[in-house]
C-alpha cells in the first residue's frame, strides 16, 4: 500500500464515520430502513490488505460507530464478520488473483457484474449479522429479514452512487 493510498483511506475512514454518525444515523424509514454507509470503507480496502489489519480496521471502525451509537459491539462484530468473509467472497467471484483488475476493488476496474456481487455478499453478512444480534430472537424473523433486505437494498444504493460519482469525478 502506497503512503498515498494510505493517507486516502485515513481520510475515507473519518470522513465515513463522520457522515455516519452526523447524518445517516438520523435517517430511519418506517423502521425497517436504516443506511449503513460507513462499510463503505471496508468494502474499498485494497486487495492486498493484511487479513489481520483487515480484522482489526473493521474492529475500529465498527467499535468507533458503536460508541456514537451506544450499541456496544454490535457494529463491531458485524464489522469483523464481514470483513473475515471478504477474502472468501473475493474468491469465490473471482477466477483468480490474476483476473482482479487494480489494486482496490472498485466498479471502474472490476465492472459493474462483479463490484455488485461482492458488495451485495457483504453488504447482506453485515446487515444479517447487525440486526439478528440487535433483536436476538427468532419471533421477529420477517421483520428483522425485512430490515436487513430494504436496509441492504439503501445500503447499495448509496455505494453505487458513490461509485459512479467518483468514477465521473475521476475521468
């Protein structure tokens, strides 16, 4: 990782944690949509990112959402698990190191068909993990699906966005 990219992803990860805590926090539809847009970072963390610093980035990230929110270790697990299925969805939609296109996962160098696969993946074992340990019950199970399928569906929307405002800001 290059001193440049270091500094980008400094920057991603207070910037997320910012807009997060500040505004989509406050964003609640119905109950059932809720953004999580501060995964964001670990979805765009290089792909040679140390598994072990890869761990303990989404323990930090989730930790810092969890003291702004007062939910002591939910974001932070559900952080941790998705960033320890990364590696393995990154294999599993890709043919091998050699067909990954750039040093991060992005829908510019990826396409459009991959960078959707491996965000929606995540971005469902976050949202799952989040909820089911924020309710911890089976007698909500249509309910709390229903949370994480229009919280996830939000959740994408906005990284798609994102995506594509900087690949037309960059161009």
């Amino acid at each position: 990782m290059t001193s440049r990219t270091f500094f980008f992803n400094i920057i991603r990860f207070f910037f997320l944690i910012i807009l997060q805590v500040l505004i989509l926090n406050h964003i609640n539809l119905g109950g059932y949509i809720n953004p999580y847009f501060y995964i964001y970072f670990i979805l765009l963390l290089p792909f040679s990112t140390p598994g072990w610093m890869l761990l303990l980035l989404s323990l930090v990230l989730g930790f810092s959402i969890d003291i702004f929110t007062n939910t002591i270790g939910l974001n932070a697990s559900a952080c941790v698990l998705m960033a320890f299925a990364r590696p393995f969805v990154i294999s599993a939609i890709s043919s091998g190191p050699e067909s990954l296109i750039g040093d991060t996962p992005s829908l510019s160098s990826q396409g459009l068909k991959w960078f959707l696969y491996y965000s929606i993946t995540l971005i469902l074992v976050h949202h799952t993990a989040l909820f089911f340990l924020e309710v911890f019950r089976f007698s909500e199970l249509i309910a709390t699906f229903s949370r994480v399928l229009l919280s996830g569906f939000f959740t994408l929307m906005l990284v798609l966005i994102s995506e594509y405002i900087i690949n037309t800001s960059s161009k």
